[in-house]
C-alpha cells in the first residue's frame, strides 16, 4: 500500500513531503508576549519599587506628627501580615507551611525581619535617604555574587551594565554627602549606621534567594504569615526594651501609618514574586526606583531641598533600569512553532 497505515494513519516515508512551513496569522492576531523575566521585572518596578518608595516619607511624616516609633511601626506592618492565616485557614494549609521546608520559611521571615530592623536602625544614625541607598545598593550587589556563587546563574553583558550603572547611580547620590555627615556626627556612629544598612542589604539579598528554594502551594501567603509572626515575637519585646510605645491622637499619624502598611504589604508580595521569575540581582536593582520616587516625595511633599547630585543618581538609575528591561523583553509570536 503506497498511502498511509489504514489502521494507524502513518505517513508513507518512501515519498518526499512537502517542506512545513508555520501556520501563518492575520497581522491583527499577531501579538506578542513578554517573558517571565519580563514579567517579573515590571512586577518589581510597579508593584515592588513604586509603593515601596511612599513608605520612606509616609514613615518620616508619623515620626514628625507623633513621634511614633519604628519598632511599633513595624509592629503595625507585622498587624496588617496576620489575616493571611485565614486564608490559609480556607484553603486547609498549615499555617507554618510544610514540614520539610518549615525551617527555611521561618529562616526567610526572620532574614526579612533583619533586614527592615537593620533599615530603622540605620536611619536613626544617618538620613533616612543615605540609609537606604546603601541598602539597596548592598542587596543588588550582594544578590548578584551570591546567585553567581550559589546557583550559578550567569548575567549578560546588558544585565551587568545595567546593574553597574544602577550601582553608580546610588553612590553618585549618597557620596557628596559623606563629608558633611562626618563633620556633624562623630565617625563612629556614622560608620555603624552605615554597617547596619548594608547588613540589612545582605539580610534581603539573602531572604530573596531562601525565597527561590521554597517550592509549594501557597508559598508566598505563608512566608508573608509568617514574617508578621516572627516580626511580631521580636519586636514586641523589643520596644518595651529598647523604646517608648506612643499612641498618636491625630488622623494625620494613623494615616500615614496604615498607608505604610498596606503599601509595605503590596510591595513585599510583589517582590517575592518576581525575584522566582527574573534574577535577584536585577530585581533588586529595579528596585532602586524606590530611591527615584523617595526623592521626589521628599521635595514635592516634605519641602525638602534635593542636591543636583541627587537628580543626576536618580537619572542614571532609571537609564540603568530601562536598559535592564529592554534588555529582557522577549516576544513570542502566538501560532509559532515550537521545537
């Protein structure tokens, strides 16, 4: 028989066939889909570094109306973490996640912890805008070599000038003011103020790659549980200890401080989003928007003067940004033929 199997269809080899060619589409259906990375990167950008960049100001308005606290306002974000559990609770999942991986998720949650109490720390010593760029520059270069050494995961050539040239951006902006720091505080409490931020760097770059080794359901509800319950059992304890809890009585404080939660909550999700979608070295330097945004609240809400130097950093991070998303957007064609 010259044609085809009669029982199972099979095409006769012995002819030559036809070269495929893939399915072509009208130009109208033709569209294209960004990658995962692609995908990650601007739920960082949108969801993780822009809301992230109102909790900076929004903290330092409460501070100025009450006086409230940074552990107590890490108190209330750790608040606004604990209805999860009825989530988790609907959906019949242990509250502290699997047991296997259950030492890991708390080891996440606790780095968290660190991470955000090294940043309060911090800012008591040096500006709140030093602060944090140190840590966001210290937990992009961090994230970098450790998922090099780690999990050897390369870079390209674009990711890396992106990631250096977002680098640059933030010592452009926290360098000219390192002389006059030092002239008005005394060089010691300087230097740990700025030991403390990058520790609290490498505390995230750390927690994002523990992050990226959980691996079942509801992984990101639990980890967020369990990041209010671990910065609850620490930082309770450690107001009464360390601070003065203070009760505002204006609408102003309450405000700010549920805006900083809800936006600290929003950004927390999407970052532990993204970084299991692109590499955490350049979610991390999209992050630096929130420096970008931080600044501009600081002169167009908070009246407070911004240096040319600070304008030029903030303009090299975003060019640095830009190239790391251009970089990583992928189309793919719908109808193309897989291989």
């Amino acid at each position: 028989m010259a044609g085809s199997h009669p029982y199972f269809n099979l095409p006769d080899f012995t002819q030559p066939s036809p070269p495929s060619t893939p399915p072509s589409l009208p130009s109208h259906q033709r569209c294209c889909r960004p990658s995962d990375a692609t995908k990650g990167l601007l739920v960082a950008l949108l969801g993780g570094g822009l809301p992230a960049g109102f909790v900076g100001p929004f903290s330092r308005m409460a501070y100025q109306a009450s006086h409230l606290p940074s552990l107590e306002l890490l108190i209330c974000r750790c608040l606004f973490h604990l209805p999860i559990a009825l989530l988790l609770k609907l959906r019949r999942d242990p509250l502290l996640g699997p047991p296997d991986v259950r030492g890991r998720a708390f080891l996440h949650a606790l780095l968290n912890v660190l991470s955000i109490g090294c940043a309060y720390s911090a800012v008591q010593v040096v500006p709140a805008g030093n602060a944090a760029t140190v840590r966001k520059g210290s937990s992009t270069v961090c994230s970098a070599l450790l998922a090099l050494c780690l999990e050897s995961q390369g870079l390209s050539g674009y990711d890396w000038c992106g990631l250096l040239g977002s680098t640059l951006g933030l010592i452009i902006i926290v360098g000219p003011g390192l002389g006059t720091l030092q002239e008005g505080t005394t060089g010691l409490y300087t230097a740990l103020g700025y030991v403390l931020a990058f520790l609290g760097g490498l505390a995230l770059s750390l927690g994002l790659l523990v992050y990226r080794s959980l691996h079942f359901p509801s992984c990101l509800p639990t980890v967020a549980f369990l990041f209010g319950l671990v910065g609850l059992l620490g930082s309770v304890p450690g107001l009464f200890v360390l601070q003065t809890p203070v009760l505002p009585n204006d609408p102003l404080s309450w405000s700010c401080v549920g805006a900083v939660s809800i936006l600290a909550l929003v950004s927390f999700a999407c970052v532990s989003y993204a970084v299991t979608k692109a590499h955490p070295a350049l979610v991390c330097a999209v992050l630096h928007s929130e420096v970008v945004v931080a600044l501009m609240l600081q002169y167009y809400v908070l009246y407070e003067t911004v240096a040319p130097s600070d304008i030029m950093g903030a303009g090299v991070v975003l060019g640095s940004i830009a190239i790391i998303t251009a970089q990583n957007l992928s189309c793919e064609k719908e109808g193309q033929v897989e291989e």
